[in-house]
C-alpha cells in the first residue's frame, strides 16, 4: 500500500507541475496578446495622428499653391505694365527726338 501512495503522490505532483507549467504558458501567452494589442493601439494612435498632420499639410499645399497663382498673375500683370510704359516711353522719345 505504501507503493500505491507514493505512486500517487508522484502522479499528483506530476499533475501539478503540469499545472503549473500550463498555467505559465498561459500567462505568457496573455502578456504576449496585451503586448500585441497594446502595439495595435499605437500604431493606430500613430496612423491617426499622420493622416491629422496629412490633411494639414494639404491645405497648407493648397493654400500656397492659391498664393503662388494669385502672385503669378500679378507678376503678369505688372510686365504686362512695364512693357507698355517702356513703349510708351519709347514713343515720346521718338516723338521728341531723343
């Protein structure tokens, strides 16, 4: 009988190692998944921020890109003016014969 209680005792301790040895796993397996979802958030935290800073430098873009046009057209419009003076000038120059 003494056998039979010892092999049981080594069979319950065998169990309980097996226990704990799953119960250990588990746990890593746990802070495995927290870590994995805790990276999954910042990278959305981050994706979210990106296409906040995306939409700003577009309407920055789009802001600068009105300016430049609007700036393209004055610069027409006063060459547009200079050469007209400079023939206007040219005319009187002529007319009076210098």
């Amino acid at each position: 009988m003494a056998d039979v209680d010892c092999t049981e005792r080594t069979s319950l301790a065998d169990a309980v190692k097996r226990l704990n040895a799953a119960v250990s796993g588990l746990e890593s397996a746990v802070q495995r998944r927290l870590d994995a979802d805790r990276s999954l958030i910042s990278l959305q935290d981050d994706l979210q921020r990106l296409g906040e800073d995306r939409s700003q430098l577009a309407a920055s873009l789009d802001e600068s890109e009105a300016r430049a046009s609007r700036l393209e057209e004055a610069n027409k419009d006063v060459s547009r003016r200079l050469v007209s003076a400079m023939e206007t000038i040219r005319s009187v120059l002529d007319a009076h014969g210098g």
